[in-house]
C-alpha cells in the first residue's frame, strides 16, 4: 500500500488532524479485484494496555472512496476528541464480499 503523504505525527490537542488526502492501495503492486465498500480508522490510546477504540472515523462521513474500483481514498480532516498523550490509528477497509483487513498503523501524539 502506498500514501501519498502521511499526518503529521504531532498535533495539539484541539486542532485540525489534516487527514490523508490521498491512500492508494495496491497488494503485490495490482489493484484488488473486488471493489472497495468501506473504510475507517480507528484511534486507540496507546497507553492503557490492551487496545479499545476511542474515537473512529468511517465512510462516508469521515472517508472518501474516491474510487471504489481502483480502491483510491481519502481521510478527511478532523478535529480529534482525543486526550494528550499518544494514540495509534490504523486505517482498515472492508470489501464487497465483506473481507476485512487493516492496510495501514501509525503513532499520533496529541500535545
């Protein structure tokens, strides 16, 4: 999979997370064959052990399927609810045949 370009890994609490303008996935370099029905992503603390999600953003409200065929999106921009301190996103999608897979796992740190 490849992004364009990627959040910055700081932001302060109560300003804009400026989303991922543009993720184009391509396992083993081919576009998938089934199309592309839903994407989100999921914040979770990375402080309190096992992981739960705190705040999840999903298409179509948050994500654009740009091109559900050549499984091209975008994350829009977002003032995060997210307490100070560090959280780990990963972007997932769901298929036509409902498959399910996380392509995508970063660090944000809220100052």
């Amino acid at each position: 999979m490849a992004a364009s370009i990627l959040p910055p890994s700081e932001i302060y609490a109560g300003d804009s997370w400026p989303g991922v303008p543009l993720v184009s996935i391509r396992p083993n370099n081919a576009v998938p064959t089934v199309a592309l029905a839903a994407a989100k992503v999921i914040f979770f603390s990375s402080e309190d052990g096992p992981l739960s999600p705190a705040h999840t953003l999903e298409s179509p409200t948050d994500i654009l399927l740009n091109s559900p065929t050549a499984w091209d999106l975008s994350v829009k921009k977002a003032i995060l609810p997210l307490q100070p301190g560090e959280w780990t996103l990963r972007l997932s999608t769901t298929d036509a045949q409902n498959e399910t897979r996380t392509w995508l796992t970063g660090v944000v740190t809220i100052l």
